[in-house]
C-alpha cells in the first residue's frame, strides 16, 4: 500500500509518500521559521494562510517525485493549531474523495513515537520512548501501533517550551530552542546551578516551569553580556538533560525493555543524545533516535503511521476533523474496518 502523508499542525507544511513494501519516497518539509521570527513565537493566522500556500506546490512535488499510484491518504488530525490542521485536513479529504482512496486521520504525537520505524534497523515492540518537543514531553511504554501506556508526562511546560522561553529571557531569537543550545556551547561548567526538577522524589512525571523561574531569580541584578548568558544557558541545557536522563532510564529499569527511543524536536539536542547514548552503552540498552530531520515536524512518520493503520483495515470517513487537543489516552490499536 502507497500512503501520502500530510503534516500542517503547526508552523512546518510537509507532504510525503510512504510505500508498504519499497519504504520512504519521497518527503518534503517547508518551514515556516522565517515567517513568525519577527514576532517571537508562532502566529496561528499566518501559520494557516501559509499553510494554504504553499501546500499544493510540496503534494505536486512529492507526487512527482515518488511517481506512480496512491492507495490511501493520511494527516495529521491533531493535537496543533486548528486552523493549520484543518488545511491539511481539507486538502486530504478532497484528495481522496476525488482518487476514490481510503483517507485517516492521525495522531501528531503517534507519529512521533513511531518515527523511528523508518530507520533501517527499527526498534522491537516493546520499548520505552521518551518523546521531547515544543508541546509535550512525556515517558511512554510502546507495545505495538495504538499500544501505548503513559508512564509519565509534564505536569506545566514541556522541555521544549521551556528552552523557548529561557531562551526568550536571555534574548535570544525564535526558535529559542537551538539558539539556546547553540549559545550554551559558549558556557563555562558550573558557573551557575539550577534544580533538576521532581528528581528527588519517586515517579516519572516532569516539571519545568519552577526551572524558568531559578532562570529568572538567578539572572536577577546581573548584567546580561554573552558570557553570562552563554554560562546560564549551559547551566539550564544541563538540568534539563539531566533530568530527562534521570526519568529515562528510571522507565527503562521499570519496564525492564531492550530499547529506549528519543523522540521529538528536542531528541535532537547534541548534549541529550550524547548522554543518553552513553548510558545505553553503561547499561547495555540500545538508544534509539530518528535521523535528524525525523525528529521534528514531518510527513514521513504520517505517511508511515497511516499505512500502519489503514493496511490494518482502519478508515475514517470524509468528514474534515481536526483536534487542538488529543489525549493519547484515547488511541486505540487499529482493528477492522471502522468506518466506510
């Protein structure tokens, strides 16, 4: 089964092909970075007029380049900005409806989970994956497509939230996020100290906010030259890796599984893989990423994960849905045909 995936959550337009037997095609990503820089931060009006704009000349693109038939259609449903997502939607349902092609809706964060499945050597069911982006950081136990156990999540901002804004009080541009990362290489260890946040207690849950505001208290009074900045920024890129780590390998002792996955915008901080590796190497589980350009927002996990689902049988109906919000609680392993 050939799938065409589409991704407009957020502020990326990607279209890709997915085929069950010959694997990735063709995939395509279009950022919208340049677009919000000026204002700091995504603006969901501009994210969806561009979305419209430049997702018909990305699908053309990848079609082309792929060649051949399409058996069925695959979006992204949520969570994400509702506006974006009901672009991609559209243009998903009507591509079907006019190709006479099975269509689904599907889960951004899924996607995620199971992007590196597109990799040539993939991780065996069952593995944890701790899955790290703007939005969400959470620890998951993966026992198959629609299997998933939440072993933990952010209880107020995920990592990636939190990097944008300590990045946003060290003045730095968006996305903070690899600017902050990039100015950390700059710091000197140890000049200051942050908490690694809810280490001390039991549980896998996560909480960055209170690490923002230690930012804040100790940055408080001092003049914010690039050599300070650049020694706060290695101070919170370490208590954030740390802790991530910490809460890793935690589930991993837990579960008792083979393989930790690293998934998301974040999985692809330098700092956060080197670490994770090494405790792979230390206690002998294997760490898995996807490619960097797997890590953050792609079609080519929604194509993937929409030729899981439909080869399975799973189908929507025509009617254009998207979700702001979308607990992965409520995912379901795909079984028959559903919806006709």
């Amino acid at each position: 089964m050939r799938v065409l995936g589409i991704e407009t959550s957020c502020d990326e337009t990607a279209a890709a092909v997915y085929d069950g037997e010959a694997g990735l095609l063709a995939h395509e990503v279009y950022s919208q970075v340049e677009l919000h820089a000026a204002y700091g931060g995504v603006v969901p009006e501009l994210a969806s007029r561009d979305h419209l704009r430049k997702l018909l000349p990305l699908l053309k693109k990848v079609l082309d380049e792929a060649g051949g038939r399409i058996d069925g259609i695959a979006c992204t449903s949520g969570p994400g900005l509702v506006g974006a997502l009901l672009v991609g939607a559209a243009v998903g349902r009507s591509l079907a409806y006019a190709w006479r092609v099975p269509c689904i809706g599907v889960h951004h964060m899924e996607g995620h989970l199971l992007a590196p499945l597109l990799e040539e050597a993939p991780p065996a069911f069952p593995f944890v994956a701790l899955l790290v982006s703007g939005g969400h950081t959470l620890l998951a136990l993966v026992r198959g497509v629609g299997r998933y156990e939440i072993l933990g999540s952010s209880v107020d901002d995920a990592a990636g939230e939190a990097f944008d804004k300590t990045a946003k009080l060290l003045g730095l541009g968006y996305p903070g996020g690899p600017q902050l990362a990039r100015l950390a290489e700059r710091g000197r260890p140890g000049v200051f100290q942050f908490p690694r946040p809810m280490t001390d207690r039991p549980g896998l849950d996560f909480s960055f906010s209170g690490l923002k505001t230690a930012v804040v208290v100790a940055l408080r009074g001092r003049a914010l030259d690039v050599e300070t900045c650049a020694d706060a920024a290695l101070a919170f890129e370490e208590a954030v890796v740390d802790t991530l780590v910490i809460k890793a390998w935690r589930a991993v002792e837990a579960t008792g599984v083979e393989s930790l996955v690293i998934a998301g915008g974040v999985g692809a901080n330098r700092r956060l893989r080197a670490r994770m590796l090494a405790m792979g190497e230390r206690y002998g589980v294997r760490v898995v990423y996807p490619r960097a350009e797997f890590c953050t927002d792609n079609a080519a996990m929604i194509a993937l994960l929409g030729h899981l689902r439909l080869a399975a049988g799973q189908r929507d109906d025509l009617s254009i849905r998207a979700r702001a919000r979308w607990p992965m609680t409520e995912l379901e392993p795909p079984g028959p045909v559903a919806i006709v």
